[in-house]
C-alpha cells in the first residue's frame, strides 16, 4: 500500500467561499471526500493536511520524508513565496507532484514563478479541484513503474 500525503497551503480552507470564479464552488472537505474515496478504492494510505502557518508546512514535509511514498503539494500563495518550503522539498528523497487548481500561467505574473517547480517530478495546474485527483492517479502510477 503506497502512503501519499497531499499538503494543502494558505486559505485552501477557505475553497468554496473565496474567488468561486476561480477556485470552483467545492471546499476543501469535499476534495478531501473524494481524495479519500479514490484512495480506498485504489489501495492508498492517504494523508491530508492543511495550513495557515508555512512552518506547520515545512514540518509536515520534514515528517513526510520517512512516513510518505510520495507527496503532493498545493502551497497557494506561498508557492511564490517560500524559500523555507522549497528548502524542506530539497531535503526529500520521494516524488512529490505540484499542484495548483487554476493554470498559474493565465494569471497574474507573480504566479508565474514557482519555488517548488525545480524540486517537482511533476506539475498539474488549470484542472480545478479535479487536479487532486489527477495527482493522486499519477502519483500511484509513477509509484508503480519507481518500483
């Protein structure tokens, strides 16, 4: 059984409230909902965790580097900003998958820059909350031929 954790940045725990025209009517729960329905079915241990505070982030990575097979990251705003949580993706030694739910291309230039892209073994952005999905789905199968 392949253990992923998806990484959830700032005000993701606001998803269904703020920017519906971007982010989509579903909240955080709801992703979570399905998230854990996939991996039930498809033989995942699955870990979710979302915060606020970009040092509770950077823990949750640390930890993941002897708890996780694999790690997927949505760090909202602090994709652009955190040489802290890039530091701590550095330090691991498992695929970890970016993820953002609007293309960051299509917006404001600030977006375009990702600390985390270097570090990714892939990127999935612009699919909506449909992308956790996605990321869960890529990440079993790299896991699969990785082995």
């Amino acid at each position: 059984m392949n253990k992923i954790i998806i990484l959830n940045g700032p005000n993701l725990n606001l998803l269904g409230e703020r920017e519906k025209d971007k982010y989509g009517k579903n909240t955080l729960k709801d992703i979570e909902s399905n998230c854990n329905q996939f991996a039930d079915k498809n033989t995942i241990k699955l870990t979710m965790f979302q915060s606020n505070i970009e040092g509770e982030i950077v823990n949750e990575i640390q930890k993941a580097r002897d708890h996780q097979d694999g790690l997927v990251i949505n760090a909202g705003g602090y994709t652009h900003t955190s040489v802290a949580i890039h530091d701590a993706l550095k330090i691991l030694k498992i695929p970890i998958i970016e993820l953002h739910i609007t293309n960051i291309y299509k917006r404001e230039e600030f977006r375009h820059k990702s600390l985390i892209s270097e570090l990714a073994t892939g990127i999935i952005c612009g699919f909506g909350t449909e992308g956790y999905i996605m990321a869960l789905r890529a990440m079993k199968v790299y896991l699969k031929n990785e082995n």
